[in-house]
C-alpha cells in the first residue's frame, strides 16, 4: 500500500508537510527497529523498543518517567538518539 500525493511542490515554496495519516506507520510491536529508526508520532513503549534498547544500552536499561517523556517530546529523534540519551542520563547518574 503507498500513500497517495498529499501536495505538489512548487519552485519557492518553503514548507512542505505530509499528515501523519497518509504515511506508512512504523508498527512499534513487530516492525525491525535499527539505529536509524524515526521516532514517529505513533511511538509506543513496546517490549519490540525495550528489546531494542536493552541490545544498545544493556542489561540495566529502565524507562522511567521523564525519560519517556523526552522521547515523546516532539523533537525529532533517532532510536540511536534514544539509545544515546539513556546512556548519557545513565552515566550522569539521572
């Protein structure tokens, strides 16, 4: 299934946005999650994340609260920068 064309870009034109809905969504509990993975809107908690991130940052990663909170913040991220963050929380000892 491919999205439909949601607009056409016009020479000058300087913002361009596609709604969340006509995009393919990221299945949090199956789909392969890597480094370069978006954090996107639909972003969950998911055991599929913890597996992820337990790989990356090792045996001692938890979520807690605020820590969730920065990953839903709406600034765009990376699961590497998810994984980067914790260890860098981790090694500040917050």
């Amino acid at each position: 299934m491919y999205p439909k064309v949601a607009a056409i870009i016009l020479p000058g034109d300087t913002a361009f946005s596609i709604p969340e809905t006509t995009m393919t969504e990221f299945d949090w509990h199956s789909d392969q999650i890597g480094d370069d993975t978006p954090v996107t809107g639909t972003y969950r908690n998911t055991q599929n994340v913890r597996r992820f991130l337990k790989s990356r940052c090792g045996p001692d990663f938890r979520f807690d609260r605020p820590f969730m909170l920065w990953i839903k913040n709406a600034t765009p991220k990376t699961m590497g920068d998810v994984a980067e963050e914790w260890s860098r929380r981790k090694s500040q000892g917050t």
